[in-house]
C-alpha cells in the first residue's frame, strides 16, 4: 500500500502546480505587482473555467482507453503547453493591462489540461483505495495537492524573489515531462479495462445514473456550499494586505509557505481522524462551527486595521489569523474529500470516474464563485459587507450539514 500511495501522492502534487500558479504566484507577481485593481485580478480565476467542464469528458475516460493512458498524455501535454507558456511573458510596462491574449489562452489550454488529468488520476484513486484506505488515501491526495500549489506560488515567490517568467514555465515543463514517463511506466497504475470487472448487464448512464447514486443529492449541495465563504475570505485577505504596504515577498510567505504548512498540518490531522473514526460526517460539524470562529476574528481584525501601513504587531495579528483558517481549512477538506470518495464508491463501476468528477466539479464551482468574484464584490461593497456575507455563508453550510441522509452516516 505504502509504494501506491506515494506514487499517487507525487501525481497529485505534479497536479496542484497550475492551481498554484494561477491563484499565488499570478496575482501577487505579476499582476497586482503591476498596479491591477481587485476586480481585474479576480477575474483572472475563470481561468479555471475548463476544470467546471471536466465533468463532460468524463465519460470518455471510463469509457475508452485506461485511466493510466489520460494521465500519461495529459500529462505530457501540460508539458507541452509549459513549454510555449515560456516564450510569451505578459508586459511589464507600467501601461500594461494584464496577460496578452496569446499566453492567456495558453493557460485556459493548461487549466483544460490539468482537468483531463485530474478526472484520470482521481479515477484511479477511487478504484484503487479500499475503505480502510480512505483516511491515509485522501491525505496523501490533499496534502500532496496542497504542496504542488504552495510550490508553484507563495513558495518560488518567497524563495526567489526575482523569478522570471521564462524560467517558471520551462522549469515546470521539466517537471511535467518527468511525471509523464512515471505515469505512463508505474506497474501500480495498470489496471484491467473497467467494462471487465463489471457484471454483465448494461451499464448505467447519464445524469439519473449519477444522482441515482445513493446520498448524492446531498453530497453535491454541501460540496457546492460548504468552500463559499472560506474561500471568499481567503481570496481577498492577501491582496488586501499587499494594499497595506506589505510586500510581495511577505505575503507570499505568509500566504504561501506559512498559511500552507498548517493547511497540510489540518489535512493531516483529517486523515488521522479518518483512520479512527472512519466516517467523515460526525467530524466535520465541530471543525465547521470553529471556522466561523475564526472567520469572526479575522473580521474583527479586519476592521482595526489602519488605512495606511502595518505595524509590527498588527503584522502578527495577521499572520495568526491566517493559522486557524488554513488549518481548519484543510481538516474540512480533507474530511470531505473522503465523504465524496465514500459516495462514489457506491456508484456502479463504469461510472465512478464521472461520479467523482460531478462531485469534484461542483466542489470547485462552490470555490470559484467567490475567489472570482471577491474582487469585485470588495471594489463595490468593501471589505466589511463582504465579510459579514462569508461569515453568513458559512453558516449557512453548517446548518445544511444537519440535513445529511443516514445512508452517509
């Protein structure tokens, strides 16, 4: 078990570079560095557009070819893509208004890419992990994803200041073309074509199959719910403390390096739950009422904050406030990244891969409808409303956890 989930582990965090990349390293240094205003660099999130899409190609991974194949060339292709990202650097000048057409329609590209490899990979780990493997499975899973992210943003910003874009892409091009070989070459991804190990009789198909799947009607309203206000918050604080005075380096540092090892410190402390309790959805009603906590703090934090520059100490009341909410963060996240494995565990074989990414597409539509429009909303309405409508929709997904089917229990 040992060597199949570290070799998942280095595919998963090989997938979180482009997630890093695009919501640390691009808004803090290359566009909010170049004088973009809030609405403008949250904007650059539908980006990610392709990933709530990966749900319609799903089908054709479970059904042609291998799952280790689409991971192989998906792969490969990111490396490609890398590869051209390297020769088109966005302007620099003080005139510039963002990426140039060119280099953003090869990150839509990456982000398509990246999604096609995802609904692969997270096809694998499904048939792959057994129900006793959950706990460790889906750490592995979260924390490696969360270390590929920190490293293609908040981490190369802190350790190298003066990277260029050049360098970034052909350096994750290498990285790419590397995980390629080992997906295509790793004997504990080969698996037998799925339409053999199922019964005979027709397979199920389409969206009825999908929700006919016990406790999924569930499972998608709080996937959908539960990241709205968490993410809101975590989208507008590091550009807002940037708007403070501090530095690129520093907040990525805080944001990236800092925010992140308790993120994996939370999502490991999940899998420790996980193997003891094996049943996510008694845990994750605690750990939601103590992130409303800590979103409270970081709002009253907020509202002491001068309008020109931090001091020392409002400097460390920051970074603190930043643990919690990273930490439970990723504790919740890990728990419920078990919960969507557990329920698409229960759907029929030649389906599991597209039941796993309806869920994960929904998941990551619930993140993307505040991070893309934090900016907007905090140009518009300021900091304080929106806070208080994070705080609210938190809530909101703790009490929608009370509606949870006993067949999830």
């Amino acid at each position: 078990m040992g060597g199949r989930l570290a070799l998942l582990g280095l595919l998963y965090l090989v997938q979180g570079l482009p997630h890093g990349l695009q919501a640390g390293l691009l808004p803090l240094l290359l566009l909010r560095s170049h004088g973009l205003s809030l609405t403008r660099v949250g904007l650059t999130r539908a980006l990610h557009a392709p990933w709530l899409l990966k749900v319609a190609w799903a089908p054709l991974v479970d059904r042609r070819g291998s799952p280790q194949a689409w991971l192989a060339l998906s792969t490969a292709a990111l490396g490609l893509l890398c590869s051209l990202l390297a020769a088109l650097p966005p302007g620099s000048g003080p005139g510039s208004s963002g990426l140039p057409a060119g280099a953003a329609a090869l990150l839509l590209l990456l982000n398509a890419g990246a999604a096609a490899q995802d609904v692969a990979l997270d096809g694998l780990a499904v048939r792959l992990l057994a129900p006793a493997e959950l706990g460790p499975g889906n750490t592995v899973q979260v924390v490696a994803y969360k270390l590929g992210a920190a490293l293609a943003g908040g981490g190369l910003l802190a350790v190298s200041p003066d990277l260029t874009w050049g360098s970034l892409f052909l350096g994750l091009a290498t990285v790419y073309g590397l995980a390629a070989a080992l997906a295509w070459g790793a004997p504990a991804l080969q698996l037998p074509p799925l339409r053999a190990q199922e019964s005979q009789g027709h397979p199920p198909r389409g969206w009825r199959a999908l929700l006919a799947v016990p406790g999924t009607p569930w499972t998608a309203g709080f996937v959908l719910l539960y990241k709205l206000g968490e993410q809101g918050a975590i989208s507008l604080f590091p550009l807002f403390l940037l708007d403070q005075g501090v530095s690129a380096a520093e907040v990525g540092l805080w944001n990236g390096m800092v925010a992140m090892g308790f993120s994996i410190a939370g999502s490991s402390l999940g899998g420790v739950l996980l193997a003891k309790h094996r049943q996510p959805l008694p845990l994750l009603k605690p750990l939601l009422q103590l992130r409303i906590g800590a979103l409270a703090f970081q709002m009253a934090l907020l509202s002491c904050l001068p309008s020109s520059s931090l001091g020392g100490l409002l400097k460390g009341a920051a970074l603190v406030s930043l643990v919690p909410q990273h930490f439970l963060s990723g504790t919740v996240t890990t728990l419920t990244f078990a919960l969507m494995i557990h329920c698409s565990q229960r759907a029929h074989g030649s389906i599991q891969s597209t039941h796993y990414s309806f869920l994960a597409t929904l998941e990551l539509l619930g993140k993307l409808l505040l991070t893309t429009g934090a900016g907007a909303l905090a140009d518009g309405l300021g900091l304080g409303l929106c806070f208080t409508l994070f705080l609210a929709l938190s809530l909101v997904a703790l009490l929608y956890l009370d509606l949870a089917p006993s067949s999830l229990g």
